[in-house]
C-alpha cells in the first residue's frame, strides 16, 4: 500500500518538476514535496502506523525517493536558472553601436568669465569683494568722488540721470565712497558690477562693466599702484602684452593715470578699433585724492590709498580678441558657442 503511494507520489513529482518553467516554481513543489505538511513528510509520518519488520524497508524507499525528487530538483533548477540568465542578457542587451545623447556643454558669458578671473586674482591678492548699487545717488557718483555739480568734469561721463538727485551708476567708484564710510583702515577691496554711460561704438556700449579696487593704508606709493597692476595684468593676459601707463586726470585722484595694453585686434599696428593707436585703453587709476579721503571720514595725514576702475568689456575683448563690444549684448548664440 505504501509503496503504491510512494510510486504515485514520485511520479507526479517528477511530472511537475518536468513541466516546471520558472525557478520560483521549483521553490513551490520543493515546499509540497518536503514541507511540513508536503507530500514525502506525510509519507514518513505514516510509517509509525507500520510493524516495526516493515519501517527498515520503507524507511529505505523514502530515503530513496527523496534523493530522487531532490538531485531532479536540484537539476531543473541550474537548468532553469541559466535559462533565464540567456534571456535576461539577451533582453537587457546594449546596442553600443546605438548613437548616444550628446549633451551640450554651456560655457560663461566671456564678460562673466573675466570678472571670476579677475576677482580669483585680487582674491589671491587678500583683496575682499564688495558689492554696490547700480541705481545710485548723485552723492556717492560724483560729489563724494570730489566731482561737485556744474563742475566741467561731470562731462568726462554722460550719465543717465533718473531724477535730479537719482542715476544708473557712470563707474564702479560710486561704491568707494560708501565703503571708506563704513570700513576702519587699512583695507582692500574689490567691487565688479554693471554701469552706465550714453556711449556707443564699437568699444564703447550704454550698459559695460567695471571692476573697482581701492586699497587704503599707511605710506601707500604711486610704486604700489603701479607693481599692483603689472602683476594684476600679466596673470590675466600673459607675459607678451605691451602695457603702458599715461599720466591722467580724475578729480577723485591726485596724481592719476590711464592704462592702456596692446589692440587685440591689430596687436600694435594701429586699425579702426584702437583708431590707429596700436593700444586700447583699459582703465583708469591713481592715489586717492585726500579731499575725498577726508569726506568720507578717513584722516588723511595718516593715510593714503590707491584705487583703479578697469573696463572688463574691454579686457573679454583683449582675451578673447573680439572687435566689437556689441556682440557681447546680442545674445547671439553662434557667438556665445565660441566662446567654450
Ligand atoms: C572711470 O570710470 C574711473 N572711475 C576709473 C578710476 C577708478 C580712475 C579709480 C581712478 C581711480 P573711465 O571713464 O576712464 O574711468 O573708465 C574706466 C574704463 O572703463 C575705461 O578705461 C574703459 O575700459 C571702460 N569704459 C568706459 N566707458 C565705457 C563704455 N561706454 N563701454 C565700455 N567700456 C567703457
């Protein structure tokens, strides 16, 4: 009787562990076979009910049927396993021949890129970096800068004017005033920003940009100034560029000078761009000029201090040796991509 069971029970084992198709479906009949409740268990329960003659020889036979179903089990399953591994693979494959998704790389507008190398240089320099209005007082523009009203030097900058009292900044020294108001000597400081003048041609735009710096210390020299910024452009442009410094004149400097490098794009020969003279003029610099010292509170037997405003559409210009400051505001895409 019980070896009629056992024949049954070994066939459909074996017929389901045939048809199986998934490796979970091993894990099933496994769990019906020897699970507590599964089939080959019950098989071994039921030997307490034989004579104690008989349990040797069944006890064989059970033993015998479970390595059968187990080693069946056992071969299905590698056999099922690598069945689904050639599908997953073969499913998951990758086409390497497939063109990719190239992606744009972006690149800094060249006038953002100039003020981040500037200022990484002044940074290195122990300067600090402050920022200033650009809608700003006629005070902090020109009256604080040693430029009274109706004074003829008011024309060195066709400013916009808002109101009598109110204007879009001429030059980032508006923002000296206000730093020399607040700040203890000695200092340095940095301010890049946008600003404003009613001019336009191929190196002048209505809206450009300027990065100021003021240094305020005991014995500051024209020596200082002058180291500051040939160190200040060789790192920015390289050993090869011509530099030259002119005498000039700011009110809010005493003496004061203007510097100009080399045009980039005739390199010194003299075209339209630089009017013949072979250079471009970049900035303008010079010892503050006590007056203004002592307006905004700074005792100006003890201290000196040097300041410079450099044109940063001009030096995008040199770097990148661009003819033309408008393209810089066209938003023109095919120019913006050579720039990477
Ligand atoms: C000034 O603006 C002074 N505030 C600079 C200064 C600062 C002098 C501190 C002394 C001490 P200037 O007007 O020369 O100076 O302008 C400085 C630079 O700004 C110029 O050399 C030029 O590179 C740039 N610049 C002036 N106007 C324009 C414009 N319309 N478009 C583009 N760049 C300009």
């Amino acid at each position: 009787m019980i070896s009629e069971q056992l024949e049954t029970i070994k066939e459909q084992l074996l017929a389901e562990i045939n048809g199986a198709e998934r490796v979970n479906q091993i894990g099933q009949i496994r769990a019906k076979a020897f699970g507590k409740s599964g089939s080959i268990s019950a098989l071994s329960k039921g030997m307490r009910d034989l004579s104690p003659e008989e349990r040797p020889k069944f006890g064989a036979m059970i033993n015998e049927l479970k390595k059968v179903i187990e080693e069946s089990l056992s071969l299905k399953e590698g056999e099922l396993e690598e069945i689904e591994l050639k599908n997953k693979l073969e499913s998951e494959q990758v086409d390497i021949t497939e063109p990719s998704n190239i992606r744009e790389i972006g690149a800094l507008h060249p006038i953002a890129d100039v003020i981040d190398r500037l200022t990484d240089i002044c940074v290195d320099m122990g300067f600090s970096v402050v920022e200033g209005p650009e809608i700003e007082s006629d005070y902090y523009n020109f009256e604080a800068m040693n430029i009274p009203k109706n004074h003829p030097s008011r024309d060195m900058q066709d400013t916009f004017f808002i109101t009598d009292e109110i204007l879009l900044r001429s030059h980032t020294s508006a923002v000296q005033a206000r730093e020399m108001e607040t700040r203890k000597p000695p200092f340095k400081i940095i301010c890049p920003g946008k600003t404003y003048r009613n001019d336009s041609d191929a190196t002048h735009s209505p809206i450009f940009h300027q990065i100021e710096g003021l240094v305020i210390d005991e014995n500051i020299s024209m020596a200082d100034l002058k180291s500051m910024l040939t160190i200040l452009m060789r790192r920015l442009y390289g050993n090869d560029t011509k530099i030259r410094f002119r005498p000039s004149f700011f009110p809010f400097t005493e003496p004061s000078i203007e510097v100009d490098v080399s045009c980039p794009s005739c390199h010194g020969k003299g075209c339209k761009i630089c009017k013949g003279s072979g250079m471009l003029e970049l900035l303008g610099a010079g010892i503050v000029n006590p007056k203004v010292l002592e307006m905004s509170g700074i005792d100006s037997k003890k201290y000196r201090g040097f300041a410079f405003g450099f044109g940063l559409d001009r030096t995008a210009m040199i770097l990148n040796s661009i003819n033309n400051i408008r393209n810089f505001y066209r938003n023109d895409i095919r120019f913006l991509e050579q720039m990477k």
